[in-house]
C-alpha cells in the first residue's frame, strides 16, 4: 500500500518555522514511528482522514474525546443550535445548572460539580480544594502516574523548580505497603490521595485497581481526615456509567473528568462531595471560556447517550473480540504479545521488546492497512466503531505479525526511545 | 422601568445545590449589586439577554472574548464550517500552522506560537519558558495585576500553599524605581519580569503604562538575561493590532494572549521572539482540547477581521464618544466621576466612594435602563456597538445620574465591599 505524505511534510516544514520544536504535547509524533503523519484534515465516526487524505480507523480516538465518534451529528446538532442563541457569555446560562444537576445524578459519590477547561484544571483544583479543606500540604500519589502538564504535575520536568513539586509523595499503584509508607510519611500534614482508575502509565503494562488498594485508600483518607480524589480524566465512561472506583465499592471525595465529557468540546469538571463543599467554595478559580454554553450544550448530549445506548457495552464486546482476535494471531505468529488494561482502553506491548523495535515496526504495518494504533500509548475504542472495523483491524494485524515475523531479527534499535532502555 | 427576575432567582437556587457557592470565578456576581442577573440565555452583537429575556447593552462582553459581536456570522461560520470537517482529532489539522504563522506576520515581537486554552495556560507556560531559558527561578510582577487563576497567580489565596508562590517578587506598576528595587532583591536569580499592558487592576483606577517603566523592564532583562513578558490576554486587539507596548518602542521577549483571540471560542497562545524558542521547546505543555480545529478556522477568521477591518479605530472612537458623553454629564450633576484607562476599555469609579455605594447605585440605574456596566472591574467595547448604542448609553447616564443624585446623601454602605474599606 502506497501512501502519500507530501502535504503532511510540507506542513511540518511550515511548523518547524513558527512553532518550537514544530509541535509540542501528547499529539507530537516526535516519539512515534517516522512514518505517523503529524496533520489530519478530518474526522467522521471512527475514521480520521491524514493531511495527505489518507483514511484510518483510529484507536486514539483524539486520546479519549471521541467517544461516540467524530462530527457526532446530535452532539454537533447541540452544540451548533446553542452557539447561535449564546456560547461564551458575560455568564452562564441555565445549562451549567442543568448540567450539574445531570451529573450528580449519575456520579454517585458526587453532590456537587464545578467545570472547567483543560483535565489539569479540574486535577489542580482537586488539590487546592483538598488543601484548602484540610488546611494541610502534602498529595501522595502514584509514581508514573499522569495527572496533567502544570508545573506540579507535567511529567517532563524543563522549567519547572523545586518548590513547584514540594509537598508531594509517591507510592506504587496498586501497591498496600507502599501507599501506607507515603501516607506515614506525611504524618499530619496529609491533604489528598490521588488515585488513577487504572494504572494506565506510558510505556509499561497497564493494570486494573486492586480492589484492597483502592479500599485502603478510602480507609487512610477516612482515618487522616484527608480527601481521596479520582482523576478519570483519561477513562472515564469507558469503564462505568459512575465513578469507575463505585465498581470496587470505593466512593471518592473528589473525581476529576474531561475528554469525552462532551465528545470533543472542551470541557472537563471536578465533581465532590457534601464534605468537600465548603472548601471548593472557597477556591478561586476561573477561566475565560470556562461557562462556554454550546459545550454544556454538548455535554448534555453526550451525557443523554451515556445514560441511554447500550455503548459501553457495545465498545466493551468490541474490546474483547479485539483482545481474542489479536490474541490468537498473535500466538498464531509466535509472538509474546500483551495486551493490557482494560478492554475499552488497551495498550499492546510485545515481549522482549525493550525499546519498542517490534511494537514500532508492529504499528507501522498497522498504519500502513489503515488502522491507527499507537505503541506505547494506552488506544481508546469509541461507540461510532462496528464489528466490521474489528474485523478489518483483525486482517491488518495477522499481516503485520507476519511481517514482523519476516523483519524482526533485522530491526535495528529505535533511537528516539533508546531513553527506555537506558541506552543512551 | 420593572424587569422580571423570576427565572434567574430559580436558577440560583438550582445552582445553590449543585455549584459550590452557587457560582464560582469571575463571572460569580457575588460582589455585585443585587438585581445583577446571574444567568443569561443569549447574546447576539453588542446585546445580551438574561434568563428572563430582559436585553442589555453589554459593556462586559463576556469579559472580553466577544470583540466582533456575539454570535458573528463570518467567525461562527468558519467554526461551524471546519467543526464538519474535524475539530477535536488525533492530531492537529494544518490551520493551526496557518494560524501560527499569522500571528507572527502581525506581531512584531514573534517569531513563534504554542496554542493552549486558558490565559492562564498561556501565562503559565511563560514563567516556566522562562525558567527554562534562563535555569533561574524568580518572577518579578506588579502588585494587584491579574494573571490567571492557578495556585502561582490567583488573587484569592484559598488552597494555596506558599511554596506555590516562591519565588515572586513584587513591584508597583508604573514605578521604575520599584522595579529597579525588585529585580535588585532578584539578585542573579531573575528570571522573568511579568507586565501587564497597562495598569487594569480591579477596584482601583486604571493607568496608562509609562514608557520609561516600559523601556526600564526591558532594559533590566537585557542586562539580567531575564525574559520579558507582556501579558496580553484582557487588552490583547482592543490596543493594537500588534503588541500593545510596540507603540512604546518595546519588544517583548514573550507575549500572552487569549480571550478575544477567536471571538468567544475558547483559544489562548504564548508567542515568542528566537531568543525564547529552544527553552519553549523544551517545556513539556498540553491539554486535550488544544489543538481544536474549529476554534483556529475562527480565530483566522477573527484575525483576519483585526487586519482587514477598521474596527480599532471604531470602538476607539466609540469609547472616546462615551468618555466625554459621560463626563458631560458626570460634570453637570456635580459628580466626581473617574473614567480611567484606554477610551475602549473603560473603567468607572466615584470620587468619596470607598465602599462603592455611589458606584453600585449607578450602576444598577444603568442596569434597569439596559446597560451592563460593571462597578469595580474594567469594560469592554466591542465592534458591534454603534453611535446609537453610545448615545443610548449616554441617555441612561444621565438619568442615573439624576437618581444618584437624589438618592446619594441616603446610601447606606455595600456590605458585601466592606471589604474594601477595611470597615469589617
């Protein structure tokens, strides 16, 4: 299959000009295979179109927005109709209250919401609103784990300083012993436990919540006095309906959400607790667009099919045939082949495969059949995607283990990730 | 003039259950008169409706965002248009490189551009750009000015920690010495000096920025290696079509800005000069909705409206008929009247006004009579308004005025502003 990428190069030549490094942040294909196009021009159902006009399924799915598939025609349809009565206003409209009220009808563990912008607003309010509730400093939280990109939290550290990081510890996930030594270790002066749904770090294997990790910290939260927040930013209506921790009979303080809250729209909310009131109250926080209308608008869409399509499980039944299928074509090709996390979010990794070689030469022949995984990533499966397309992602994949099969004992290493295996 | 309330008072006690504090952030009308509406339900060129259908003239516009009129056809067009096409994807589509580049052949200072959504991300990413390029760690910026809402710059300390704000140190706007004092204490360690485009704090009068404090800041980081930032997120386009301290001679090192950017879509971006661009490089930054391709199809639109339109000089005219139409006849009912700043974005303070009682009655006289004016923070001039919107104004003035008059020697104080006048 030939492809073409001259307007992708064209525009990336463009952006090395007028922006640092040509592009920045999780879309960068700086730590992707040579061949990921940089530029999209378009998105329908569960298909992204390249700058080249190069058509794929895409198990990104934007990295979570899109969860009911792109250019939604009802979500849109709302979102379109409210930007023409009023959208970012000199304040509100009944929708934000319409919208709270939608969610603390569904989040069971939430009595109240406060919307924003970015996931790492409504993560960094969780920890002011801990701080401010607790009147003390410090966060433990799990090492690797991703919680946004400010200052005291972004996972690349140039430019931040010291005390932008101070008052936080770190445990393992899914880890008892080790949460109880970092909260031990913060004495009195414990504010919040963070906790991901799911281990769904870059680059390792990801891992399902230990159902006695996740009740130890409700029960450390409980004896400290401290709030417990779940950010499900990242995963969440992928999982559950709810809170995914209601699943392991745990209910937070404070839970963190964004992505596909609207299906693409900006917006993500910090949902808390009758506790937690008071404190979020007194936080000040804000942002230009953060009352946009349109995107409540949107949200009270997507929320409407959360609440009434069988979606979650279709694109679970989706996820496991994928998880079977590649299984057995995998084990067909001879290849160790993981697949973890949950099977609405998976990740692959191939064993003995330090710096990704197979992985990325595994995505490549993916790409190049018109399927979009990602090597290191956790994927994202949305609703807009059939049985059809499992079974086309199915065919692509027995093609490329076969020609992995054929290239792996001549790969050669992978320089832009030689950082993983401490080769550089 | 009897204007119903009946839906807003619903929606607050909606919001009182579901919204911590009812309502949070700058649009909170907490500190405004009483018979401020909370919650609208449209806005369409210069006007806004409340959620009772009551129509206001809207000096706020939306804090800024809206500088071409609410709901435009051409810029929501465009949005609508590429929101078809592809908006949240996998990857950024080619506007955002059109838009890069647009930005830096209309701002002198710019050699580049990073997206992001909140001016707070933007403000933010600067100081870390900053303390990447220059591996120093202290800011230097003027008391009482705003930049963003996150633990380092929010105005209201709740949840804040102090290591949160280490390393900042405080000047007077406007006071070279001052500032000279402050980047003297920075010692070897300065590593940015932070300027709002004028003085435009809440409360207080506005102040044009002098051109030797202007020239001293630029100065000080030539001689520091500090980097230079304006932060034009509130009064970016409303000054210039360029960086506002351009018309002083003085080029910024980095430049923020936001709000007005796609006229209500939600974009923000930090722009920078050579000198700046590995250290921006380097700063890891990124949010789910960033790289929007709706919101930049509107923002070329916007822009193309700030080149090829006289909108400027518009609603520069516009405020300068206002400004004197108000002093007219502030003058003939004997009040001492303040209106400071730049004629398109006006500020409006009483003299012998401590707690603002004159200012609240004013203003909510304005209010019955369909102009949103603001008590205490600066306005806004949009390029919908019309001479008839001003002389309309100027109409409802006058009669505020008259039943200030009356009214004035029996105002009892603003309980909700004692804060003010230290009288609590």
């Amino acid at each position: 299959m030939t492809q073409s990428n001259s307007r992708d190069r064209e525009l990336r030549e463009r952006a090395a000009a007028v922006i640092p490094g040509g592009m920045y942040g999780h879309q960068s294909v700086g730590l992707l295979p040579d061949d990921y196009p940089q530029f999209f021009e378009r998105g329908e159902g569960a298909h992204i179109w390249d700058a080249d006009g190069n058509r794929y399924l895409d198990f990104m799915c934007a990295y979570g927005p899109n969860l009911f598939g792109y250019a939604h025609p009802e979500i849109d349809a709302a979102f379109v109709r409210q930007l023409g009565q009023g959208d970012t206003l000199t304040g509100p409209t009944g929708l934000m209250v319409e919208l709270a009220e939608t969610l603390v009808r569904m989040v069971s563990h939430a009595d109240w919401a406060i919307f924003c912008k970015n996931g790492t607003d409504a993560t960094t309010m969780a920890l002011t609103t801990a701080r401010a509730h607790t009147k003390r400093r410090i966060v433990v939280r799990a090492k690797g784990a991703y919680h946004g990109a400010l200052p005291w939290c972004t996972p690349r550290p140039a430019g931040v300083i010291d005390s932008d990081r101070a008052h936080q510890i770190f445990c393992d996930y899914n880890d008892v012993a080790s949460l109880e030594a970092a909260v031990a270790e913060a004495g009195d002066d414990l504010a919040a436990i963070f906790a991901a749904p799911f281990r769904h770090d870059a680059f390792i294997d990801q891992a399902e919540p230990d159902a006695a990790y996740a009740r130890k910290a409700r029960e450390l939260c409980d004896r400290t006095g401290a709030l417990l927040v779940v950010d499900e930013v990242r995963a969440g209506f992928r999982l559950s309906r709810d809170c995914s921790w209601s699943r392991l009979g745990v209910s937070p303080d404070l839970s963190t959400w964004g992505k596909c809250l609207a299906n693409g729209h900006p917006l993500s909310v910090m949902l808390g607790n009758e506790k937690a009131r008071r404190a979020a109250a007194s936080v000040y926080v804000t942002g230009s667009f953060w009352f946009q209308a349109a995107t409540m608008a949107a949200a009270l869409e997507t929320l409407r099919l959360v609440r009434e399509t069988d979606y979650l499980e279709r694109i679970t039944a989706l996820g496991d045939r994928l998880r079977a299928g590649l299984d057995a074509r995998a084990r067909a090709a001879g290849f160790g082949f993981r697949q973890t996390g949950p099977a609405t979010m998976p990740l692959f990794l191939f064993d003995d495969d330090p710096d990704l070689r197979k992985g990325f030469c595994f995505s490549s022949e993916m790409l190049s059949r018109g399927v979009y995984v990602h090597p290191w990533h956790n994927m994202f499966l949305c609703a807009a995607m059939t049985e059809a397309d499992i079974d086309q992602t199915l065919d692509a994949a027995e093609a490329a283990f076969a020609v992995l099969k054929r290239q792996a004992p001549a790969l050669g290493p992978v320089e832009k990730l030689a950082f993983l295996s401490g080769a550089h």
